[in-house]
C-alpha cells in the first residue's frame, strides 16, 4: 500500500530571498543553513541531506541520485502557520499589519452584533474581554501587528464556542492569522493579570505566563484568504485516505485523522517511525520538527546544530523502512536564521529533497509557490486538485 510522507524541518532556510527588501532589509544576508554550518564546522555532520540535494543546492555538488530543487515562499513575510497553508495547497492573502489599538472600537461592535457580551477590562487599554471568558487582543510573540490572539478560559467556554468567537474576529480583521486558543487549567482572573503593554502601543496576553499551555491546550489558527476545503489534508479526508499530522503539524494543519502535537524531536522521530511501520493502508504523512524553529527563536546555533544531526541520522535510518512504491519528501517552510541578530524569522527560498525507489535523478528547479508540494501529494494519489499549485509527480517518478 503506497504512503507519501511530508517531513518539514522548521525554518531551514537557504538563502534570503530576492524580494527581502519588501520585507525585512535588514535580512539580506539571511541564510540558516549556511551559517550554522560556518559556525559549527565540527559539530555539524548532516550527511544524508547534504547527499539528498542539499549539498547542490548551496555548495553547487554534483547532482544528487534522487529529485530535489527548491521554492520561493509564496505568502508575505515568512510564517509558519501560512507557510503550512501554502504547502498543503493553498497561497494566503496579502496582509496587512493591525493592533487593537487601532481596530478595537470596531472590532466591539462586530462582536456584539454576533450576539458576544463585550467589554473593556482595563481603562484606557484595547484590550477586549468577552463574556467575561476570553480576551481578544495583540499577539506579543509574533512579529508586530501580524496576529491577533483569542485567550479563553475553557471552563468558562468550551472551545467550540471560542472557535466561533475566533472565526467572527477574523470576518473583521486583516492580519495574516488570528489564533485562538486556551486551556482548562487557568482562569480569565490570571489571564486578565498576564496582560501587557510589550511595544507601544501593543497590548495582549503574556500566553506562557497565563498558563494555558499544557493538558488539555487547544488551539485553532486561522489564516488571511485561506480556503482549508481545497487543501490536501481536507480533500484527502473527502475521499477517504487518512492523513497523519504529527509535530507541529498537528496544530497548523486542518484535517482530519490521526493528529499529535509532538514537540520533543527524538520523542516525535520515534513516533513517526512507528506509525510508519503499523500503517498498513494507503496513507499520508505530514510531520514537522517544531524545534528547529524554537532553536531559531532562542538564537541557539548549538541547538540547531544538534536537532539537525539527529534529524539526518534519523532519516539515514527510516529510508529503509519504506517501501517501493514509497515517496519522501523533505523541505522548509521559510528561514529562521539564528546568527542575524535577531529572533524572527527570516524570508529565505527552502529546499526540497525527493527520494524513494520511485524516485529518478532529476531537478525540479525553483518552484514559484511551495503549494506544488499539496499538488503532488494530491497526484501521487489520484485526488482532486489543490486550490493553488502545479505537480511535479512526473517530473520525479522513473517510467
């Protein structure tokens, strides 16, 4: 029975992309992969990949023995939640940066017209509590102005209903996501007192000092101009094929199936090699490795350095628990450079490696969106097409 996996390692950029300027100037030089190699000359030993495409692809190497190429991120900016949307089949909206501040008198009437008791908790603050139960203000991890988050207690709304409460804020506003979320083990009385000013003018929940991380955390995030239905994970559902979402996968991806937020990368590897083995039917898998990118985040070159090694030795491994018909695919969703001085991510092209006993010597070149990836997993198993994309099955499979 054939199985098509997807392994994403977060934020392994390389190289900034040609339109950086309209983004982030300052990231010019961004290159992850690059850097972390140059400062861990020793340490660094990711010979499976580098084999796989890698090394033609930035040390200009001799063409690996399997398919591999590249892609442009096709979204603005460079987000996780929105580089998934794309990869699976569908390219989000142009955004636009909002803070409460400037959306929040708006944004109360909205709410109350959808039948939510709203108001404002703290004077002279944006900040929007709603049915006493949840908070809708700015997201502080993110980069400024692009998210807006919904904090909700669950014991006061379940979270179906902090969904719907999720889904009216996003009808009225333009950001690239609104993300809500929350947990049964803290309260709207903590949350209120994790409210913080982190800019000028930013005000929103400190979300891990309001403890609802944790058993029984729920999220659900929601992108600009995003059609779910027309995406691989749905139109697989629709048709009856199961799809796996393990890692971080499991919470940026829509869909139906098995799902398991897996942080931990040895814990998540280790689940992924056995689901792998106890599938017996035809079936997807899409996985990625959050802490890449957490190790971006931290600006922690010895951690990356570590998580891509154990990622390499692990793949060196599971290639030889699929089977013929089997295909692989191993990419990025955008870059988080770790060396560029600062914890953001960064607009980089991501590689895309290919291999299987399927798979011929051949280069897909640079692809415009990394929605082609969705468009072959769509073809690979005779699915409806993707909302956005082109294939390139045929490019990759021997005759």
């Amino acid at each position: 029975m054939p199985k098509m996996m997807l392994l994403v390692i977060d934020s392994f950029g390389i190289g900034a992309m040609d339109d950086f300027e309209q983004y982030v100037p300052n990231d010019c030089n961004a290159n992850t992969y690059k850097h972390i190699r140059e400062c861990k000359k020793e340490e660094l030993h990711i010979p499976f990949m580098y084999q796989l495409g890698l090394g033609t692809l930035v040390d200009g190497r001799p063409e690996p023995e399997h398919a591999y190429g590249s892609s442009k991120l096709a979204h603005h900016g460079a987000d996780t939640y929105l580089g998934h949307q794309e990869i699976v089949g569908s390219c989000p909206k142009k955004s636009n940066k909002r803070l409460m501040k400037d959306i929040h008198v708006q944004m109360k009437e909205a709410l109350e017209a959808a039948g939510f008791d709203v108001t404002y908790p703290f004077e002279l603050c944006p900040v929007l509590l709603v049915n006493e139960a949840a908070v809708v203000a700015d997201n502080l991890e993110s980069a400024l102005g692009n998210i807006i988050n919904v904090t909700a207690d669950f014991k006061k709304m379940p979270f179906e209903k902090v969904k719907k409460l999720g889904k009216v804020v996003r009808e009225n506003v333009d950001t690239t996501r609104v993300i809500a979320f929350g947990g049964p083990y803290t309260s709207i009385e903590h949350i209120l007192t994790c409210v913080e000013e982190k800019e000028k003018g930013q005000w929103g929940v400190d979300t891990p000092k309001a403890n609802v991380y944790g058993e029984g955390y729920d999220v659900f995030h929601m992108g600009y101009g995003v059609d779910i239905e027309k995406q691989f994970p749905n139109i697989a559902a629709r048709q009856g094929l199961k799809v796996y979402r393990l890692g971080k996968t499991a919470d940026v991806l829509h869909g139906e199936g098995p799902a398991e937020p897996i942080v931990n990368t040895s814990e998540l590897l280790k689940r992924v090699t056995e689901t792998y083995r106890q599938e017996q039917g035809d079936a997807a898998f899409l996985v990625n490795i959050q802490e890449t990118d957490l190790a971006g985040h931290a600006e922690d070159v010895d951690w990356y350095c570590e998580l891509l090694n154990e990622t390499d030795q692990w793949l060196s491994e599971f290639v030889s628990e699929m089977d013929e018909e089997d295909i692989l695919i191993i990419m990025a969703d955008h870059g988080n450079d770790p060396t560029i001085g600062h914890s953001n991510h960064t607009r980089e092209y991501v590689p895309i490696m290919i291999t299987g006993e399927k798979v011929k010597k051949a280069s897909i070149g640079v692809r415009e969106t990394m929605a082609d990836v969705g468009a072959t997993f769509c073809d690979y198993f005779n699915l409806p097409t993707t909302a956005e994309g082109k294939s390139f099955l045929k490019e990759i499979l021997k005759r």
